[in-house]
C-alpha cells in the first residue's frame, strides 16, 4: 500500500486565506490539470509555488471548487497530487491548494522548495 498524505479538507472561504500560510516562491514549470469529474483536461504554467498549493496560468481556469489531479513538471521531474480550486481569477488562471498526495511526491515538492531556502 502506497503512502498517502491528506491534507487537510478546509471549507473553501478558508482556503482562500490559507494559501497564504506558507511563502509562496516564483515557479514555473509545465502543468497538467485534469477535472476529476468531467475528465476534462488543461495545460497550463506554474507561476507560484509553495508547500500547500500552486497557481496555474492558463486562460481557462476551472470553477471554483473544482477537484482535479496535477502532474507538475520540472526539468526531469513530475509531481503528481490532488487539489482543489481555491479561487479563479478569469481568463488569466486559478489557485490551487494541495489535497492529497503520495510520500515520493511529498518529498519532490520539499526538494523543490528547499532550493529556495538556499539561496
């Protein structure tokens, strides 16, 4: 059996105050977001990134609340996790807070933001 983390499930006007509950650094790299009930998929940049979620650029942001999966690519790295729309800015993206993700994930993500830390 894999390792799960599972974030915790925070109603959503919560959400929105707590993606800033950690520093979010400049990040862009290539993202998958697919809709996990419609199935329908975007392609999109990072902009910003932090150990609780990320925000997505793309000119067509899914809804509010929407749960997706997320493969984040970063030179020859992937990260997968589950999310949920935190908030949705139109036509120019949408803000994810991280829901659930394996521990080999978790640790890519940690990696990654330990590059900032050393800078």
């Amino acid at each position: 059996m894999q390792n799960l983390f599972h974030l915790s499930e925070r109603p959503l006007a919560e959400e929105r105050i707590e993606r800033h509950r950690a520093t979010r650094q400049p990040f862009v790299a290539t993202v998958v977001v697919t809709d996990v009930e419609s199935e329908k998929r975007i392609t999109g940049h990072t902009s910003e990134l932090s150990l609780f979620g990320c925000y997505v650029k793309t000119a067509t942001p899914f809804a509010h609340g929407a749960r997706g999966r997320l493969i984040i690519a970063h030179k020859a790295q992937k990260f997968t996790t589950f999310g949920k729309v935190a908030y949705t800015v139109a036509n120019e993206g949408m803000g994810i807070v991280f829901t659930l993700m394996e521990s080999h994930d978790q640790a890519i993500l940690e990696e990654w933001m330990d590059q900032f830390r050393t800078r």
